[in-house]
C-alpha cells in the first residue's frame, strides 16, 4: 500500500529533497497498526533526520501506541510541557546512539 498524499505532503515538508524519496521508501516498509497515523507521528518525531526516522520506524514496529504518544500532541494542556521534554530527550539520545551498532542479546 502507497503512502498515502498527506504523509508525502509532510514528507516532502520535513526532509531535504535529497532524503525526501528515501523516506517515503522508508515509511512503505511500515505496515502495522494504525499506519497513517503512525507514518505522519514517525515523520514529525525525524525532524527530517533518516536515521531517527528509521528508530522511530522500528519502535513502532514493536509498540505503535509508544510512537503515537510521542508524535501526536497531547490532549490533556497541562502536559505539553512534559511532553515535549520526552521528545527531545529521545531525539537526543537517538542522535548520540544512531550510529552505534546494537549488542547482541545473547539469544
């Protein structure tokens, strides 16, 4: 299934033209729940940054309803403050780890 016109709109909004495709390739790859919502969430969270693109792609892989707290507004006012504090904490962690290969589990 293609993304859909309003995820591509704020794709081509988000990335620099030169990452704008690979997003959107990206984004085709996630075909969990609520997949529009979490495509247009994943792409506000990036900042126009593939690789924190793809971190958020895999998190909502495993939990959508993480992805969707993080990347919609909150309903209730007087957490927005909170709320915004979570995603720059997370971006900035994201940032500093992106490059760092994953340790094996031991499995």
């Amino acid at each position: 299934m293609a993304v859909s016109p309003a995820t591509r709109q704020l794709c081509d909004a988000t990335f620099p033209d030169a990452d704008a495709a690979s997003a959107l390739s990206l984004l085709d790859l996630y075909a969990g729940a609520e997949r529009e919502r979490v495509h247009q969430a994943v792409v506000r969270l990036s900042g126009g940054r593939p690789g924190r693109l793809r971190r958020w792609l895999d998190e909502a892989k495993r939990n959508p309803e993480t992805v969707l707290w993080f990347g919609e507004s909150p309903s209730d006012t007087s957490s927005q403050d909170t709320h915004a504090f979570g995603v720059e904490f997370i971006n900035a962690f994201l940032d500093k780890h992106l490059d760092t290969p994953a340790k094996p589990t031991g499995e």
